[in-house]
C-alpha cells in the first residue's frame, strides 16, 4: 500500500484555478483584520450630513434672496410701465380738452364719450395697481371703482376709509366714510374731473394727517394723565389742542396752558404754539415756556412731553 504523500501549499496552488490562487498570496482585507474600502468611520457620516445641511441650507437662502430680487425687479418694472400709461392717457386727455391749433381744418377729431370712457376706466385699472403701493387700494365695480384708503401713524395702521366713484357718465362720488369734518367736496370739486390721482393723494394726505394729530392726542392722555391738569380740549378735526399741564420751578408747582393750533391740515406738527402762565409767576417760569414751545413746534406732542417734564426747574 503506497504512502500517501503530503501536498505542498505550491501543489495546491497549482490545483486551484488561476481566478482563486490570489487568494492564497493574499487574502482579502476583511480576513487580515483591516476595514473594507468603503466603509467610513462613525463621525465621518456625522460631519458628511453636517456638510450636506449646510449646503442645502446655502442653497436655499440663495435661491430664496434670488426670487425676491427677481420679485423686486418685476415690480420696478411695473411701476415704470403704469407711470408711463399715466403719462401717455394725461397727454391724450390734454390734447382733447385743449383746441386745435392751425385754425378748423387741422383740429383733430374729437373722440366719442365711448372713448373718453374706456381712457377713464384703463387709467383707474393702472391706478390701483399703482396706489396700493401708497396705502390706496381699489377694486372696479359694475358702475366704477371703489377705493379703500388705509390711515397709519408710526407703522402702525389704524383706520380704513371707503370712497366709491362712478364713472358714468362722468366721475362723481357715490357714497363714502370719509368724515364730515375731511374736505371732500372742496377737494373733489378741484381734482375729481381732471386729476384723480391728485384728487386720491391729497385726500390720503388729510386723512393721515388727522388720525396721527388724533392719535398723538391720545397718547398724551394716556401716558401723562397725572401731568394733565383736567381735561384735554380738542376739535373734531384734531387741529386745535388746548390742555393744561403741571410744572415745577424751583420745586415750587405751577401750572401753564398750552393751545396747539395746526394750520396745515395735512401736517402733523403744529404750525402756532402758545404757552402761557398767570401774570404772577415768576421770570423762569417764562423762560421754560418759551422753550416748551419751541419744542412742540418740531417734535410731536407725545413724543415732545417726556422732554417737557425732563427740563423742569431748568434756569
């Protein structure tokens, strides 16, 4: 019986096929103990999601601040398109109502009221678009448009007021919220027919101008009552204040009266300012008021008194 003989590693690598012998030369990774290709440590996941946020959040913002200056760019471009209708309808309606030059036979045809009134109604479409930039918005009706103007005093909004015009045959107001003491009418019957833009500006202009004079009285009563000697007196249109306030001058208490008149009905600053005292108070007393006044005349009233008290017994 032969001997078995032993084989050799080069005899078994000789039997294996080419494809396998590798294998014994050198095994693979897994088996030596080393980590596959591949195969990433725990905190290099951890900062590969952290990178992948960043990114995407980058990505993001970026995008973000792109649509808002392309938005940006298309408003300025409509804006620039609705200033340049208006300039164009205002030219046209000016060489209707002007006469022909050059004698009858160069005057231009007059346009029909079918015309005039589709120019009307186009200028009120681009207007709305335009005014809600302003505080003024709209919206057409079946008989013309209706206007809603927002009144706001230090960002803040406070009151809406409602302006419903027709356009036929002729622009004229239908009903209103606009208070009786605003001048609507002496306003309308200057503006409404040639110049409605003017005519909605400037009754923006009074309106905002009577709630922040409204509003700034308001603030005074509520902040300063125990400064506030009795009532304050007012209008219903806000533009004459009278009040009477405490002072101390030389830590001696004394009272003066302050009148507030605001000649300019679309302003919010006074434009007369008097401050009194009683014939018997003495020379500094003068003094404070004459810089009380001053400084109401520049710096709103609500805003102006904590200034007020704060030079108190000033020499």
């Amino acid at each position: 019986m032969e001997e078995e003989k032993e084989s050799s590693p080069d005899d078994l690598q000789e039997a294996l096929p080419e494809e396998h012998q590798e294998l014994l030369v050198q095994p693979p990774q897994c088996l030596r103990g080393e980590e596959a290709p591949g195969r990433a440590a725990p905190g290099l996941f951890a900062h590969l999601e952290m990178l992948e946020k960043q990114a995407h959040e980058a990505a993001m913002k970026e995008e973000a601040a792109e649509q808002q200056e392309k938005k940006l760019s298309r408003l300025k471009s409509r804006v620039q398109e609705l200033r340049l209708q208006r300039d164009q309808l205002r030219e046209k309606v000016e060489q209707q109502e002007q006469p022909g030059k050059g004698g009858a036979a160069s005057a231009p045809a007059q346009p029909s009221a079918r015309a005039v009134l589709e120019w009307k109604i186009k200028s009120l479409k681009s207007m709305l678009q335009l005014f809600y930039l302003t505080g003024i918005s709209g919206k057409l009706t079946k008989q013309g448009v209706c206007f809603c103007i927002s009144t706001a005093y230090e960002g803040t909004y406070l009151d809406f007021y409602y302006l419903d015009l027709l356009t036929k045959p002729a622009v004229r107001i239908h009903r209103h919220s606009i208070p009786t003491f605003i001048p609507l009418e002496q306003i309308s019957k200057k503006f409404l027919q040639t110049d409605i833009r003017r005519f909605l500006a400037l009754l923006s202009d009074h309106l905002n101008a009577y709630v922040g004079r409204r509003h700034q009285a308001e603030q005074l009563q509520e902040h300063f009552s125990d400064q506030i000697v009795g009532t304050m007196q007012r209008n219903s249109l806000c533009n004459l204040l009278v009040f009477n306030y405490k002072v101390l001058i030389d830590k001696q208490p004394f009272q003066l009266s302050a009148r507030l008149l605001y000649g300019d009905l679309c302003s919010r600053l006074p434009t007369q300012v008097t401050i009194s005292s009683t014939e018997d108070s003495p020379t500094s007393l003068a003094e404070t008021a004459a810089a009380h006044s001053d400084l109401l005349r520049r710096v709103a009233l609500h805003k102006a008194f904590p200034s007020l008290l704060s030079t108190q017994g000033a020499p």
